[in-house]
C-alpha cells in the first residue's frame, strides 16, 4: 500500500500535538447551517484557467508553469490546495461519447449513506454526527449534508445560501477526527504499527473504535462511514485485475493487495489487538484500508518540525471530487502541435490555512449559488492515484498521464531494439553518452525552473505522455539525441532539432502503438461498452472508464507524432 506522492510507507507515525479545543458557538447554529437534506440540486461548477506544459510535444525543453500562492499548509494524500485565480465563468465543452459515460468521485462512497435502517436511519446519523462534532470544536456556515442528489450523486455537502468568494464554511479540528497517531493504538500494538504503512496503521484505529461500537468517543463518526468501498482496487480479484489492462497500474495493485494480505498475517501473528474484530476475518480488514485510502486527509504543516501525518476529519471527508477539466485546446495552424490548453477547475472549496490551535479552515474559492454542491480538488493527479486510492477514475482529467518507458535505460534498450542498425559497434557508445548529456541538460533545465511541478517532473524517472500529444521534454530530447550521435545536444538554450526530432517524435508514435496492441481491447470497443451501460457493477464501469482514458491519450500522441 504505497502512495505514490509520499515515500513514507515505512516512516514512524508522527507524534501529533493534540490542539486545543476552538472557542464553542451556539451548536444549534452549527446544527442548522450543517443539517442534513434528502437531495440536493446540482449547478454548473465553472472557472477558467489557462497554463502552459511542462511536458510537451514542442521544441522546448522546458516550459513555465503558472505561479503558485503561498499557503500555510500542504495538503497531500486525500487533496492539494487550489492556488490559481479563477476568471470569468465560462459554460463547459461538451466532452466526448465515453466521458459523459463517465463515473465521478461519490460513486466510490455511495454506499456511505447505506446502513441496517435505510435513509430514514442516515438522516438521524447525520444529525448526530453533526451535534457530536459540534460540541468537538467544527464549525459550519452555509453548508448542509446531501444525503441522496439522485441518479449517481450519493452523499455530500451542498450551499445553502450564496456563498461569497474567500468565505469561511467548514472549520475541523484535528481533535474532531481520527489522527494516525501510536498512541492511538494499544500499548502492546505501537511497536508493529510504527512499521506498518499509514493506511494499515489507520485502518486498525478504524477497527478498534468500531470494536468498541456506542462506547467509543468516536462513535457518531464511525457510524456514518461507510463499511467497503466496492470500486476499491484492494477487492480486485485477479479478473478485475486483467480488466485494468494499464501495466504500471497492474503492477501496483497487486503489489498493494499482497501488501494488505501480508499485514493483516503479520497482525494477527503480532499484534492481534490492533485488529479489532477483523483478526479472523480478511475481508473486515481489506475494507477498512479500502475506507482510509478513499478518504483520509494529509497534512504537512508549514514548520517542518510539525511533521506529516494523516487523518480521518468528519464532516470534511464529505466534500466529493472537483478536479480540472479540459474545455479548449489550442494548436498551431501549420504543424497541428499544441500550444495552449484551457482547464477549467470544477471545485470550489479549498483548505485556506491551519490555525494554530490545530483547526483545519475551508474556504470557497469563487462565488457559489445556493443549492450547488460543494467540491473539493483531491488534487494535480494521474487517473493511476484516484483509481487505486480512491476507486474512481475522472473521465477528463488534463493531469492524467501514461508511461512510455519506466526510465532512460529502458528507453535506450527499447531503442537499441527498434533500430539495431543504429546501435552497433563503437557508435552504440557515442549515442549512449549523448542521450544521457540530453537527458541531463533537460533534467536540470526543469530544476533550474524553481516551481514544484519542474522539482517533480525532474525527479520522476518515468517517461510519460500526457493527453493532446503532450511529451515529456526529456525523453524527445533522449530520442533526438540517439539520432545525432554526438555527445552534445546542440545549443545550451535550444534544442535539438530537424530530422532528429521528426525521428525522434516518429519512436515516441511507434512505442504508443505497440502499448495499444497490448491491450486485449480497444478504444471503441471501451466506448461502445461505456455506452451500453452493461456493467457487472460500478466497479467494472470503473476498470473501463480508467483504461478508455489510458488509451485515449496514447491514440492522441500517436496521431499527431506519426510520420506520414
């Protein structure tokens, strides 16, 4: 169970300070701005926002991306503060066929609202809930909890008044929720939890306060979770798994599934009590990893000494997914390349800061009617992360990506096999030694850059393609440079170009086509499925959803960089 944003698996559960208990309101007012309704009315979530490539199919080998406000707090394994302006609101393009078939964020929390006494018994939760986290230090203004807004909507939180930009309207506590803390667990289990990964180490608090049911603190909390996220890759069996059909996504489920059955072993081998009532029962288990991974919050403060921790935040994880959307993109008139995307972020709540005392605040970012549903980006991410963590796949992600190569040396050996000819005796070295050069200068020309999407794309080994023909600099410079032959790239401040690239672009194309034929199906047999609507269940639709989306932005690569 590795996340692929945080290295830290391994890591000991950091010592949390618990902060102290914010100053009460009235917890009628609290009650009445956070009561739950029947159903909710969904309004169009639109801003605009433009941004420039750093991995692209252009001439460049590096690109500027926008500037990022400073914020006091970093938010990482469930979402990542919005930091750009929005504009003018403008109305949606209309996607293609297969995303409008597409499944959304609550679908992997439906069930959340599914309990022994139906919708009658959730709304009485919810109420409870709400008291119960009131008189724990949240706070709420003009927000309410949709239980049901029909068709796929399935729980969340909705405005119930016009909600200005920069307007507070959630503040949690971090004493409210369920923090990945040692000392949280029995004495006896603190040992093995601080070699456990997070989502192990939550998933068992998650079990001992269900253990302990009505006696629990935080009883009123774990009712209202759900029990199993079903479209969660953890209960692939190894049929889902082949409908995947991603490799690199393949790879990691089955590496997090042997990691889930391995800990639940190693627990009850070690450290039974920390598994509540899940000690004979797997699947009891596999679901509570299923619930963290789909809705814990991380968080980093801005001390570095504060640590990074996890947590479970009632109220808070009710916001489901607003996430970017392409609307428009822009290409050159001659050679067709891309030289401008519009995105339109969807949500429109945001984390503004973490107090002192520990209070995680949440502000919306633009103007909100009432009656529209409020969204909160989980975050910049592939479709890789949102599929394994949070059991949904977004159906027009501009953030979603596909690995070409695992890194430079595979990308030389696949080379070296595509055309040997180039490669044999003393001139296999000199091109070698010149993709390396060529991969170096781009690497440090993205560091140089100074923003963390450069820090990021340069410490990332894979070479990927994203959708509309985008390429990573790094791996065309590599390619060019097999070409050239030469240990030098070309001028320090441009890149490498003429034929080279052409043949460069025209192995990227190739390596695209040859991924698509590995998958048993294809893009129009994906949509034609999407569209039929003949699923086993939600979480067979997701497999669909996330592999149409995967060969989508190979099918769009290999169209634009194909020689004709």
């Amino acid at each position: 169970m590795k996340d692929d944003d945080d290295d830290d698996d391994d890591v000991d559960a950091c010592a949390t300070t618990r902060a102290s208990r914010a100053a009460r309101a009235d917890e009628d007012d609290v009650i009445n701005a956070l009561a739950p309704t029947a159903h909710a009315t969904h309004a169009r979530r639109r801003s605009r926002a433009r941004r420039r490539m750093m991995m692209m199919m252009t001439d460049e080998h590096c690109g500027e991306r926008r500037a990022r406000r400073a914020t006091r707090m970093r938010v990482d394994a469930r979402a990542t503060p919005r930091t750009r302006e929005r504009t003018t609101p403008r109305t949606t393009a209309r996607r293609r066929a297969f995303a409008r078939a597409g499944v959304r964020a609550r679908d992997a929390r439906m069930n959340a609202m599914d309990g022994d006494g139906g919708a009658a018994n959730a709304i009485d939760d919810v109420r409870a809930l709400v008291s119960w986290s009131a008189s724990r230090g949240a706070r709420g203004s003009g927000l309410t909890v949709s239980l049901d807004g029909g068709g796929d909507a399935g729980r969340g939180l909705e405005t119930t008044r016009e909600v200005t930009r920069g307007d507070a309207v959630l503040s949690t506590p971090l004493t409210a929720g369920i923090v990945d803390d040692a000392a949280g667990h029995p004495e006896s289990a603190r040992e093995v939890m601080r070699e456990a990964p997070w989502g192990v180490r939550l998933a068992c608090r998650l079990l001992q306060e269900k253990k302990l049911g009505e006696a629990s603190v935080y009883a009123p909390y774990v009712k209202t979770l759900p029990t199993r996220v079903p479209t969660s890759p953890v209960h692939y069996d190894d049929d889902a798994l082949a409908e995947v059909q991603y490799p690199p996504a393949v790879t990691e489920i089955k590496e997090m599934r042997a990691a889930c059955r391995k800990w639940h072993e190693t627990l009850r081998e070690r450290a039974p009590e920390a598994l509540g009532d899940a000690f004979f029962d797997y699947e009891m288990f596999a679901d509570a990893v299923g619930v963290v991974h789909s809705r814990t919050y991380g968080v980093a403060s801005a001390d570095d000494n504060a640590g990074y921790f996890r947590a479970l935040l009632p109220l808070a994880d009710m916001l489901n997914h607003g996430g970017d959307i392409v609307t428009s993109v822009t290409r050159d008139e001659t050679t067709g390349e891309l030289t401008d995307m519009t995105v339109e972020a969807t949500d429109n709540i945001a984390w503004s800061r973490l107090d002192d005392d520990g209070t995680i605040q949440f502000a919306a970012t633009r103007d909100i009617p009432e009656g529209e549903e409020a969204l909160m980006s989980y975050g910049e991410r592939s479709n890789d992360h949102f599929l394994i963590y949070y059991g949904f796949a977004p159906d027009n992600n501009p953030h979603d990506d596909c690995v070409l190569f695992s890194n430079l040396e595979h990308a030389m050996v696949w080379h070296s096999v595509a055309h040997p000819e180039l490669w044999e005796g003393p001139e296999g070295t000199v091109r070698e030694k010149a993709a390396n050069a060529a991969y170096e200068e781009v690497t440090k020309a993205l560091e140089a850059d100074g923003s963390a999407d450069a820090k990021l794309a340069a410490s990332e080994p894979r070479l990927k393609v994203l959708g509309y023909g985008r390429v990573d600099a790094r791996l065309l410079s590599a390619f060019a440079a097999m070409y050239a032959g030469t240990e030098a790239t070309g001028d320090v401040d441009g890149p490498v170009c003429g034929d080279e690239l052409k043949f460069a672009r025209a192995d990227v194309a190739a390596r695209c086509e040859q991924l698509l034929a590995q998958m048993p199906t294809t893009f129009e047999e994906d949509v034609d499925a999407l569209r039929s609507g003949a699923f086993r269940d939600d979480a067979e639709r997701v497999r669909v959803i996330y592999r149409a989306c995967k060969k989508k932005i190979l099918r769009e690569t290999l169209d634009m960089f194909k020689l004709t």
